[in-house]
C-alpha cells in the first residue's frame, strides 16, 4: 500500500488529530508501511502452527451468557447521576459531524 492510498482525512477525524499538510503526508507514509509490514505478515505460511496456549489462566472463569432481569427503572432512577423523563442522562460523548 502506497502512502497515496491512505485516506488521512479519514483517520485524522477518527483520530481527532489536526495535522498540517506535511505531517500527514509523513504520517501517510509511516501508515502505508506499517500497512505494508501488516501485508507481508499476512502471507506467512502458517498451517500447522499450533495456537499459542495462555501462559496465565484467567483467575476467574467465564459466567453464563443468559438473559436476566434487569433492575427496575425506579431504582435505576435512584442510582443514575442524573435524569429527565424517565432516561439517564449522560454526557455528550461524540460530536456530530
């Protein structure tokens, strides 16, 4: 991948970076060989490698994926900071565009 396939626009907004023009050329260039690195990783042969095994085995096992009730909205009410019409409000966590 070249440097010019790199959309930096988009991944400047992901990022929510404001670089000057000849920063994001650099960084083009940078990200196109990491892509590129990522590339010759992907044509490593790799059938037959066994799947690397944990060296640490969680300390806790995994609970069951089971639907449950959940609390009642009076007491969600109670615990949330804040309210308005029955909802939880929140902050504001991305801007729109």
């Amino acid at each position: 991948m070249s440097a010019h396939d790199v959309d930096m626009d988009h991944l400047q907004r992901l990022a929510r970076l404001e670089l000057d023009p000849e920063e994001a050329d650099l960084l083009a260039h940078d990200v196109a060989s990491i892509l590129a690195y990522f590339d010759q990783l992907a044509e490593v042969p790799t059938d037959g490698v066994e799947e690397l095994v944990r060296p640490v085995v969680p300390d806790r096992p995994w609970r069951p994926d089971v639907a449950a009730p959940s609390l009642p909205r009076e007491r969600v009410m109670e615990l949330a900071n804040a309210g308005q019409d029955g909802f939880v409000r929140v902050p504001r966590t991305i801007d729109e565009d």
